[in-house]
C-alpha cells in the first residue's frame, strides 16, 4: 500500500499493521506473572493496561475514560457533536497463561483505525467509540462478560457478590480498581446511542488457515452448554471385588465420554462436544472409584440442533449408567443462546473484505465473544482474522503481521464506509 501522504490523504494500510503488533507486545508485557502472560479483571496489571489502551485511545484523537464496571471507553467525535456511534471493540482480560492476541487484537485494530482517520482529519456522519471490555474470559469470578452486559444494561447486580479463589468479591475488587460499586449501573448505554457494535477477533481455530484466507466473515456466535454430570457407584478393594460385581464410576464416566465424541463426531451440523474436566474419587491407585464427576460443554451454530444434540447425549449416558448399575445426576450450569451477526452489517462487513481483494468467506464463531451480550443494546457483527495453527488460549496464539495489518484495512474500510441500518444500509446488496 501507498505512504501516508498529507495531500492525497492517502492512509498508509501497512504501518497500521506494524503499530498495532508494536502494541500488541507493549500490552502484553502487563501481566501479573513474568514469564507468561496473565491478567485478570480488576487487577493492579488490568488497571495498568487500561492506562495504557487510554494513553492510546487520546493519541488517537479520542476522548478517553474508564467506566463504572472497569471498560476502557474511547470516543472520536463525528460531523456532528452528540451522534450515535458505531462501536468496536474487544476485551482486554486474558485468561491464565494466555496468548496475546486474544482481545487486544480486536481492540488495538479499532484505536489504530481511529488514529488513521484523525491524521487524516476524517470526520464521518456518525461518532466512533471504542470499548475495551473488562471481564470477557470471566477467569476471576467465574462469570463472563461483566464489562458489556454492563454497558448493555443486562449486568444483574448479585454478580458483585461473587468471590474469587482468595476470598475477595466483585464489590471489593472493584474498590481496590478505584471504582464505586454502588455505581455500576452507570455504565449502562441506552439503545439509541449505538448504531451496530463491531468485533474484530482472532479466529482461534484453524478454519481460515485451512483455507488460505486473512480474514473471514462470522455467520454467528454459537450457543453453549455447559453441563455437570455425576455418576455414583460403590468404592471397593482393587484386589477383592469381581470385576463383574464392580460399580466403577470412572470407567462408566469413560465410556460416556467417549459416546459424546462418537456422537458429535457422527453430527454433520457443526454440534461440538468436549469433556474438559474429570475428578474421580476417592482417588487411589487400590480403590474402585465409587464416584466420577465430570463435565460437558457443548455447542452448535443453530439453538435447535444444540438443543437436540444435548438431549440426545443426556439420553445416551443415562442409557449407560443403568446399564452399569451407577447413579447419574447431570445440572445444566450454563446454557447461552446463538447470537447471529445481523444480515445487513454482515453484508458491510463482507463487502469491505472483498474490497480490500480478499474472497469472502463465512464461519460460526464457536467461541463466545462480547457480542454475545451488547446484541441486547445493538446488531452486531465480527470479522475473525487468521492465527497459526487455530491455537488460543496459549502463549504459542499467533497472528503474522501482513494478516494484522489485513484486518485493519477491512476495518478501516468497513468504518468509512459504514451506513447506518436505517439509512439504506439494510436494502443494500
Ligand atoms: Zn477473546
């Protein structure tokens, strides 16, 4: 792409990438244990990010502020003072030991798309505000997406309650971080303010990858649940108990994983299933395990075939536990409806991919994003950029360069050439 060039105005698309990686590295030196990369809401390190994303934010001719629930909130005025905005954004909490990619990505991309437009004094018809969210990964409290059912006015104040490992609740978290708890309420948009909300995120997967493409257009962010199952037997002498006579739990709980991966694997509608915690008791080398806990996340891009799929796996292990004669309880902890990505915006977000020469190509989003809560304020929609490997959640997550600096220019371009919804931007084709 072309230099910067004051008379032509002209936007240099290739140093946009080199300044968000730059950023990428400065945010991710802010982490709570050296060595990896962790930070959690509400900590002296989230605090400390959230200066820094500011300190960018006002670089880029933005108003910056924390709000009531810990959000990094930038604002780039439009034409006109006082315009509803498009809002982009993304997370700046990590999980344990995480990659650097995950969140800041979505966020850095926005600010730098910011700055391009205010070097080059772009106005548009309509504010920009980007959100950096709070509490996305939801490691801390155990409860995700505090920071945009905040500002979607869906945050349920008992949350504030909630304690972490070490004892400490949301309350006091959010006193420690500067903020007033009785305040959170404050963070709440109202509808009207918000023209779309847009999300650029890793793919974390491998899909794009596969098919040799920067970016890619989400369909939707599936829905989830999550479910405990619990089976009961009877603990017994390793030595001394038949094997015909034995209730093991853990084998019982073995066989029914193994039934949920033959069953998502048999499903050709995108159902996915994963046993992603085991704890046998009472745990010892000699000792039939008398009780298996476990847990199922399971996911689908449509909540029908979710729905089914998870009725269906409930049937089967409970056909499995009267077989071996073992007592089974399973509790639905969380369950998360699919959120589409609105049709019109989808179409602006995928026509700005094949503007910059890229194919369009569409893919569910498997992972949950804060899109999930701000679609109770605004439509939304997100454009996923390639990561080696489809890995996440790990220090290996990776983006190259070009494919940063491809995201920002689909996102440069999308914002200028964005319309509103009832301005047309829904007949368009
Ligand atoms: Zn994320």
């Amino acid at each position: 792409m072309s230099e910067m060039n004051a008379q032509t105005g002209e936007r240099n698309a290739s140093s946009l990438g080199q300044e968000i990686v730059g950023r990428i590295n400065a945010l991710a030196a802010i982490s709570e244990s050296p060595g990896n990369l962790t930070r959690l809401f509400l900590t002296p390190e989230h605090r400390a990010a959230g200066d820094l994303i500011m300190s960018w934010m006002v670089e880029a001719g933005m108003s910056a502020r924390l709000d009531a629930i810990g959000n990094v909130c930038g604002r780039y005025e439009g034409e006109q003072p006082r315009s509803p905005c498009l809002m982009l954004g993304s997370h700046y909490d990590t999980v344990r030991d995480a990659g650097k990619w995950d969140g800041p990505l979505g966020l850095i991309t926005a600010i730098s798309c910011v700055a391009d437009l205010n070097r080059r004094g772009r106005r548009l018809p309509f504010a920009i505000e980007v959100t950096g969210f709070a509490d996305e990964e939801g490691v801390r409290f155990a409860s995700t997406l505090l920071g945009s059912r905040a500002i979607a006015g869906t945050l349920n104040e008992s949350v504030l309650a909630t304690k972490d490992s070490s004892g400490k609740s949301v309350r006091e978290a959010l006193i420690e971080f500067g903020l007033n708890p009785d305040h959170v309420g404050a963070a709440a948009r109202i509808r009207g303010e918000l023209l779309a909300y847009v999300e650029l995120h890793i793919e974390q997967g491998p899909v794009l990858e596969a098919r040799n493409l920067p970016v890619g257009v989400v369909t939707a962010i599936a829905g989830a649940n999550r479910l405990a199952a619990r089976l009961t037997g009877m603990a017994g002498h390793a030595g001394t108990v038949p094997m015909a006579l034995r209730r093991d739990a853990l084998t019982g709980a073995a066989e029914c994983i193994s039934r949920i991966e033959e069953l998502c694997r048999a499903d050709d509608a995108g159902l996915v299933g994963t046993v992603g915690f085991i704890h046998a008791s009472p745990g010892a080398t000699n000792v039939i395990p008398g009780q298996a806990n476990f847990t199922i996340d399971i996911r689908a891009p449509m909540d029908s075939h979710r729905k089914r799929g998870v009725n269906e796996i409930v049937r089967q292990i409970e056909a499995i536990a009267k077989r071996r004669n073992l007592a089974l309880q399973v509790d639905v902890t969380h369950e998360n409806r699919t959120v589409p990505c609105a049709p019109w915006l989808k179409q602006q977000v995928a026509a700005a991919v094949a503007a910059e020469g890229y194919g369009v190509f569409e893919l569910p989003s498997g992972a949950g994003h804060d899109g999930m809560a701000m679609v109770d304020i605004a439509d939304v929609a997100m454009i996923f950029v390639r990561c080696r490997g489809g890995i996440s959640h790990h220090p290996d997550e990776h983006v190259d360069l070009a494919d940063a600096d491809a995201g920002a220019r689909v996102l440069l371009l999308l914002i200028e050439n964005f319309r509103p919804q009832d301005d047309g931007g829904a007949k368009k084709s």
